[in-house]
C-alpha cells in the first residue's frame, strides 16, 4: 500500500546535520507539512497538501517544499515527499497511525526547517510542536476536523467537552491556528483558540469541469437510463458522513431518483435505489464521474469545509447540503439547497425543491461560484501572507495576500 507518491528505498547517504533556519543567509527558505491524513483512499486532505505542493512549484521557486507522512516504510522519492513507517489502522481505509513522538520529531528536525504546518493535532501535529521549540522555528496548525464533534458521534456526547478541551489545548500551542471554514474556526475560538482565522480551501476547476461528463456513457456503466435522476456522494464511508440520511432519502424520494456512492458504498446500508462505486483515486476520473450526475448530496452536519463539495461545483452540479457545519458556507439557494437538518425527511425535501427548479441554471451557478470564489491561487496567497508574517521571509511575502483572523 502506497501513499499517493512512488518512495525509493531510503538512501544509505548520511543525512545533512542539523542547523537552525537559515533563510537569512540566502539560502532556500524550507517548508515543511506533516500529517497523518494522508492515505491512498484519503480526500480533501490530501487534495489540498497536492495542490499547495503545485502552485509553489509554480509560484515561489525561493521556497523548498517537503511533505513527511506514514506510509508502509521509511523512503523518500527524492522530490521533497518523505514517508515513516507506522502500522496501518484496523478498518482505517488505508490510514496509519504514527505512534512514537520522538523519532518523528527527529525526522522533522532532520528536514531543517524553517517553518512547519501540521494538518493534525496527533503524533505529527504534537512532534511538529516539538520541533518548532527545538529550532526556534515558527508552527502552524491546521485544523482539518472537529476532534469533540467526532467524540460525540463515535463515543457519546459526554465525551464531546473534555476531548474539545484536549483539541484547543494542543491547538493554542501553535504559533498560528488555522481552519478550512469560519465554522470551525469558530469552534476553536470557543474552544479558547485565540485569532483561529478562516481559510475556506479552494478547487483546481480545470481538473474539476462540466465539459468532462458523458452522461449517458455514465448511464449505461451504472444500468440506468436518461429518465434516472442520479444522486452523488464521494467520500470515506465513515460515521459523520451520515450515509444512512442519504439511503432513507432516496428510498422516501423513490423513483426516478437513484443514489450513487463513490468510495463510500461500504459504509453504507443496502438499497436497490443505492448504485456503490469504487474510490477515484485520479481526480480526473472522479470528475468525470461527478460531471455526468444531476445533484451533489451531503448530509453532514459537522462537515469542517468538504472540499468534493466544491469539485461538484466546479463539475457544474447543484448541491444539496445541511443548513450547518462548513457546507452551509459555500451551498445557498442559488446553487442549490440545504436541509432544516440532517434528517431523511427534510433531506428529501430539499432534494425535490432542487428538481423542481431550472436544473441546469443551478449547475451554471454553481460552477461559475468555484470559479469566481474557491480558486486555489488566493487561498495560497493568503496562506503565504501567514508564513511571511511568521517567518518575516521575503521569499513568501512575495505573493502574499492578507487575511484577517476570525472573530
């Protein structure tokens, strides 16, 4: 099992010692992400880590980016992606779990950094802490889920605070806290996460694009034919997800409307009305798929941003949400509809207020939204002002685009 990156064995050359940042010295500046979410089956995480990969590629060729992540064994592919071993999850969907600090704060340090972001508050988010203090360098933390939501899901809402109290702890420790949405940026703030700031992700719509459909051609591969309104989700078959609103809403909704998972079939109860689909790892393929259906469906209350509502957009598909969470954000009226609540009922309604209206005017505006709002270039721009500030580094302020903290 791979991690998205083909690794080479890990070179027998000695590493280069440690020195603390140099960018002064004009050198190249170095920045360096962690996380544990970073899998093969593994969504807006990993899209979003790729895509900032890219636009400094293309934007700031001061900076040296690397990308330190588990995977199956110690490697690197000599482009700046390192993985480190740590055992896969049971029933973890290719997701693994580092579990020694120390030796991957180690392999942190050996990176020389001269700024880290940690997309967890886990083992690599707390090593990353670790490393920050040992070089003096400065740590982002950004904040991809919601850990007391989740407590409260999983485990019982009892656990919901003391878990919460757990997250905002660990996140008041980084220099910066940074959230895909104001929704959890706003947790944060509740939660004691001083200046948490905002920072809705953003779409490659050139990747993600109407013009990839084939509708019927998706038609005859699911065995549905034209009168078919065909219903998408793509994503982990997990808890929060709520697949099962999805399921009771199609079965309510009845027919013409089918329900396809993409990736998330396993988790979810059987229907005759439910068409299960493999995981897309190559996003053109995915948008393909998402460009040939009539409607997104996401029933997540708690959903931090969900980054594949966005690619549904950009595929000019309407999208039918839940007026909470980081969804609510991005979904309205004039793309598409949200649900009083993640509940099968007033699911389905919101979905037959969708058909009833001009379908393919939805879709326009939904994809003229991402492409007008949800851009990567000003998300990373904005991301850069946050490293420059932090490091004082000209190499990032080059591009930089304020932001303002979230209140």
């Amino acid at each position: 099992m791979d991690m998205g990156f083909e690794p080479q064995s890990v070179s027998n050359q000695p590493e280069e010692p440690v020195i603390r940042a140099s960018w002064a010295k004009g050198k190249p500046v170095r920045l360096v992400d962690t996380t544990m979410l970073y899998a093969p089956r593994s969504g807006g995480v990993r899209r979003y880590l790729n895509s900032k990969r890219a636009w400094i590629g293309a934007n700031l060729p001061e900076i040296r980016h690397t990308l330190v992540v588990p995977g199956p064994r110690d490697a690197h592919d000599g482009h700046g992606r390192v993985s480190i071993y740590a055992a896969p999850l049971p029933f973890g969907d290719g997701y693994r779990w580092p579990v020694v600090k120390t030796a991957w704060m180690e392999r942190l340090i050996r990176q020389r950094p001269d700024i880290i972001e940690a997309g967890d508050p886990y083992t690599p988010g707390l090593a990353a802490l670790k490393a920050g203090q040992a070089l003096g360098v400065p740590v982002v933390g950004f904040c991809h889920t919601d850990l007391g939501a989740l407590a409260a899901l999983h485990i019982g809402e009892w656990a919901e605070k003391p878990v919460q109290k757990r997250w905002a702890a660990i996140y008041r420790q980084f220099d910066q806290a940074v959230a895909p949405s104001k929704f959890i940026a706003g947790r944060l703030i509740e939660a004691g996460v001083k200046d948490a700031i905002g920072l809705p992700l953003g779409v490659d719509t050139g990747i993600f694009h109407p013009a990839r459909g084939d509708r019927e051609a998706l038609r005859r591969r699911l065995g549905v034919n034209s009168r078919h309104r065909i219903l998408v989700f793509a994503g982990r078959p997990a808890k929060e997800k709520k697949l099962d609103v999805l399921v009771e809403a199609v079965e309510r909704l009845g027919d013409p409307y089918v329900l396809l998972f993409v990736g998330a079939g396993a988790g979810a109860p059987f229907s005759d009305r439910v068409i299960c689909m493999d995981y897309q790892r190559d996003p053109q393929s995915l948008a393909a798929v998402l460009a040939g259906c009539d409607a997104f469906v996401h029933a997540n209350d708690n959903e931090p941003f969900g980054l594949i509502v966005l690619e549904a957009m950009a595929c000019g598909l309407p999208v039918i949400g839940v007026a909470a969470g980081g969804v609510a954000e991005s979904v309205d009226d004039s793309v598409g509809a949200l649900a009083i609540a993640s509940e099968a009922r007033a699911f389905a309604e919101a979905v037959e207020s969708v058909f009833a209206r001009d379908l393919a005017a939805l879709g326009r505006a939904a994809r003229l939204r991402a492409e007008e709002r949800h851009g990567w270039a000003p998300v990373f721009r904005k991301l850069s002002g946050i490293y420059g500030r932090l490091t004082g580094s000209p190499a990032f302020l080059q591009q930089a685009e304020a932001i303002a903290p979230a209140h």
